[in-house]
C-alpha cells in the first residue's frame, strides 16, 4: 500500500522499510509501546531490557530504535560503534524528564555515603552519577542482592520506589519522578471495572500509583505483563499499562479478554497512551533508515561514565 511522504512522492512504508533493512545492513528493535505497525516491523521486540541486552550484542551496522530517546541512548552507550537512529528525537519520557541532571546531581552529591540507583528511564546525563541502573523486570531482584544496610538513593520513578522498598522491606530515599501515562490511571474506574468483570484481575505496571498496585493481583514490567496473560488461568485483564502492549498480549492470548484502564476525569485524552512513544510512525521510521538520521550521539565521555552502571545491570541480571 502506497502512501504520499512529506516530499510529495509515493512510498509503500512497509516494503521500502524491508528494503532499507537489507540495504543498510539495520536492525529494528521495537518496544512494546509502539503502534502495532512498527512492532511488526521490528526485528525484535522487547520490554526495555530485553531491547538493551540485545543492543549490547547486536552485529548489524545501524540500530535503528523504535522506542523512546532514554533507551536508544542505551543502545549507544553499550555500542558505541553501531550507528543508533530514532525515528523521531523528541521522543522524550516524562518520567526521565522529571529528573534533570542539575537537581539529581547535587542531590547524589548530598549523600555521599549512599549507593545510587536509577531505573533506566532517565537521561544518559542521570546514569553517568549512577552506580546500578535497573529496569521493571529486574529492580527487586537486583536490589534484593545488595547488603541489607546497604544505603541507597532510588531514582528517577517514585512509584516503583515505593514498590520496591516495599518488597524488598528497604528505605531507599525516593526521587520524586513519576511517569504521566501510568500516573493517570483511575482508581475509582479501575474499581467499577472489576465489579462489572468479576472475573477479571487486573494487571498493573509498577510505573503506576500506589492505590492502583494495592489490588493489583499481578505486577510487573512489559514482558512479564505480556508472559502472564498468556499463561495466567484468568481470561479477562484489565490492563494498566500502556495501551500498546495490547497488540503482543492479543498476538500471545488471542482467546483473552483485554481490557485497558481508563484514565481519571480529569485527563484531556481518555486513553493510555504515550504520546512519546506514539511519535515514532510509519513514515518517520522510513525517513530515518532512509536518511540515517536523526542520529544519537554521545560524548565520548559520557559513554564512559554511564556503561559501569548499565553493565553491572547486565552482569547482575544474568
Ligand atoms: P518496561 O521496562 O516494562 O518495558 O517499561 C518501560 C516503560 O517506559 C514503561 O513506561
Ligand atoms: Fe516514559 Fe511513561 Fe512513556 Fe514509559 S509510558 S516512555 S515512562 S512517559
């Protein structure tokens, strides 16, 4: 199917994107947040660090990121040497955005004797004052590792902070970031929704409010989202997390009934979705492979100050 591109030729998105994967030696790495489009176009796709532990070993000459700037930053600090576009550079995270070096660093710097952890939706600025980066899927793992005293700084989402202190029975002094997608999530409709689907359970990303986590019966990241309403027994979830991830969860548990939460009253769109990761389209993805850029970069320093901290992540996640 042909479409008119912004130069004004006609451009069959999917077939010229196959193309230019050969062409260019590229490889797609997709999250699960992006339209469904791009996901089947994605040579892998991944929760954040299944898409990092890849990145860290992929061959191709180009990685082409269909995610948001945080994690194709990853993708640059831990292969320097491969080329790392995104289709569109203002794809930011308001989660990483909430944590800007300038205030994170003087307050790492006032606690001097405390190990600082920060999950990996933050800058590549953020990481490089990092001693332990962690995702979703690993943080209560990785921390559970560390000594019991151990004193520790967690940054930059305050939600999964108190998730994990919680587990885990620490008291890991809290950045107060938070995400604007998994921060809209209604209480008060998630209640109504459970009573109307009384066979439901609802099955929540740790991204989200305490109150939402509290009756959630299950928790957990993109992947491990997607791994239980396969195998779970129940057949209705309502979903809290963004609406994306319904494209794999519908793939994996086609006879599966999804249901997204909706958003509190006070919300201007009624849905969960994150308009940073719906940046990245068709024809954004096209352009970029076709014109190799908008390219991330680094400075070389960073790249040294940050890799430790995501390396130990990949160590300890072994
Ligand atoms: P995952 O690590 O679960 O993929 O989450 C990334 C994210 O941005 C959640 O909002
Ligand atoms: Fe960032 Fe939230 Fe979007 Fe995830 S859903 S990329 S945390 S803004």
């Amino acid at each position: 199917m042909t479409t008119l591109n912004t130069d004004n030729t006609q451009v069959d998105y999917v077939a010229e994107i196959k193309r230019l994967k050969k062409e260019k030696n590229a490889v797609i790495l997709a999250h699960y947040y992006q339209i469904a489009e791009i996901q089947e176009l994605g040579d892998y796709v991944g929760d954040s660090l299944q898409l990092a532990q890849i990145a860290a070993n992929v061959d191709a000459d180009m990685i082409v990121f269909c995610g948001v700037h945080f994690m194709a930053e990853t993708a640059k600090i831990l292969n320097p040497s491969k080329k790392v576009v995104l289709p569109d550079m203002e794809a930011g995270c308001s989660l990483a955005e909430s944590c800007p070096i300038e205030e994170f660093k003087p307050f790492v710097e006032s606690h001097p004797d405390h190990t600082v952890i920060t999950y990996v939706n933050a800058s590549a600025a953020v990481k490089t004052v990092t001693d332990l980066v962690v995702t979703s899927s690993n943080a209560e793992k990785l921390i559970n590792q560390l000594p019991a005293d151990e004193k520790i700084i967690f940054g930059p989402d305050r939600n999964l902070g108190a998730y994990i202190n919680k587990q885990t029975g620490r008291d890991m002094i809290l950045w107060d970031g938070s995400c604007m997608v998994h921060e809209a999530f209604s209480l008060e409709k998630i209640t109504d929704l459970l009573k109307e689907h009384p066979g439901a359970e609802l099955i929540a990303h740790p991204e989200s409010e305490a109150p939402v986590l509290n009756i959630a019966d299950f928790i957990g990241s993109t992947a491990k989202l997607i791994e239980y309403v396969k195998t779970a027994k129940a057949k209705e979830f309502i979903v809290a997390t963004e609406m994306g991830i319904l494209h794999e969860m519908k793939k994996v548990a086609p006879s599966k009934i999804l249901i997204p939460v909706p958003v509190k009253d006070d919300y201007i769109c009624n849905c969960s979705e994150c308009t940073y990761m719906k940046m990245n389209t068709l024809e954004k993805l096209y352009n970029c492979m076709k014109n190799e850029t908008p390219e991330v970069l680094l400075k070389q320093e960073t790249i040294d100050l940050a890799l430790p901290s995501i390396n130990r992540m990949l160590e300890m996640s072994k």
